[in-house]
C-alpha cells in the first residue's frame, strides 16, 4: 500500500497539534474552573468551524443522510466529549509528558487491534511478531524519551 508523503506529513501535524490543543484546552478548563466547561467551549468551537468548513466544501447535504448512519456509530460523539474531559482533567494531574505516553502508547496497543481484526470498516492488517515488536519498539521509545 502506497501512502502518500503529504498524507504523512498531515498526520505528523496533526500528532503535533494533539500535543498543544489538549492542554491548552486544559488550560481553559483552570481559567473557567470546570472541565465541562472548558469541553463546551471546546465542542461549540469545534461545532461552529465544522459547520463553516462544511459550507465551503458544499458538504452541507450530508445532514440529510444522518439517519443512514448505524446507531452505535455516534458513541464516536460520546468517546470524543470523554477524551477531552479525561485530557482536561488529567493534564493537570499527570502532567502533559506523562498523559501523552500513555495516550501514545494506548493508541499504538488498539491500532494493532482495529487493524487486525479490520474494526469500524478499517484496512485489515493481521498481527505478525515484527508488527507486536514494532508496537513495543514504539511504546519503549515513547517511554525512554520521556525519561
């Protein structure tokens, strides 16, 4: 499979901005002193940019097919408002090294799971001992650099 280089360009980009939008979102949540309220914020931005992008790309349509879209997939709704009320409450805790090792390392451990088993309509990619030794390469080196 062929990937193309701006397509790893954009995910390493997005990697980084994972790394400043969640705590700065955690940062909200200390000036506004709840983290609800800092993941409202957060989604009513997020909701108002959509809705913009959308527009431009002549995508508002796709509204009209929501009802198409199989019921558990909107728990995706659910696990996102999760993840940014667990990141606001725990940066502050863990601290953003320690949260992002292991969000890192979680992320790498269910990739090999969705991949193998082609979860949620994804590119089948079975397991094999040097993809679990690449896993483990990856999870080792996020702890080490951290160190």
């Amino acid at each position: 499979m062929q990937t193309s280089t701006g397509f790893i360009v954009v995910a390493l980009l997005m990697g980084a901005m994972m790394s400043v939008y969640l705590p700065m979102n955690s940062s909200v949540s200390r000036h506004l002193g709840s983290a609800a309220g800092a993941s409202i914020t957060f989604f009513a931005i997020a909701l108002i940019t959509t809705i913009v992008f959308a527009i431009l790309r002549g995508e508002h349509t796709a509204l009209a097919r929501i009802g198409n879209v199989p019921v558990y997939l909107y728990l995706s709704g659910f696990l996102s408002a999760f993840m940014i009320i667990g990141t606001t409450f725990l940066i502050p805790h863990l601290g953003a090294r320690r949260f992002f090792v292991l969000l890192v390392s979680g992320q790498v451990l269910m990739a090999i799971v969705v991949g193998h088993f082609g979860l949620l309509a994804s590119a089948q990619d079975p397991i094999t001992l040097r993809k679990l030794f690449g896993a483990a390469l990856v999870i080792a080196g996020v702890f080490l650099s951290t160190g």
